[in-house]
C-alpha cells in the first residue's frame, strides 16, 4: 500500500518532465518510502530497539559463516 501510494503520484508528476530518469527516480523514492514503513512496523511489532535490527555484531555474522563453510563444503562433495 505505502509503494503504490507513493509510486503512481509521483510516476504522474516525475515522467513527463524526466522520462525514464523520472520512472526511476519515483520507484527509488517509493522503495525506500516502503523499507521505512516496513521498518517501523517490524520494530512496532518485535520491540526490538532500531538500532539492534540495523547494528551487525559478531553474534550476527557467526552462525551465517558457519552456514557459509557448511555449504561450501556441500559443493565441494558433488
């Protein structure tokens, strides 16, 4: 909801002067309109604090290498 309605005015007002520079300008706009809403929702929801879903810490990046090098090693075999 938040993409389209963000989107289709500003597809109204940007294309006609921009063209395509403004068909992409309106969907970048109406991605990050969109990332934000979803943002807020999920912290809404979860109450985690923003900057833990934003903030990387080693705990984070442990077990996505370890998943990494097991599936590397699954390649390896076949």
């Amino acid at each position: 909801m938040v993409g389209c309605s963000v989107t289709i005015p500003l597809d109204i007002v940007l294309i006609p002067g921009w063209g395509i520079l403004g068909a992409a300008a309106a969907s970048s706009l109406s991605y990050m309109a969109s990332s934000v809403a979803i943002t807020v929702f999920f912290v809404h929801d979860t109450k985690i604090p923003l900057r833990q879903v934003f903030v990387i810490r080693r705990g984070d990046v442990v077990p996505l290498r370890e998943r990494l090098m097991a599936s590397v090693a699954w390649l390896r075999e076949r």
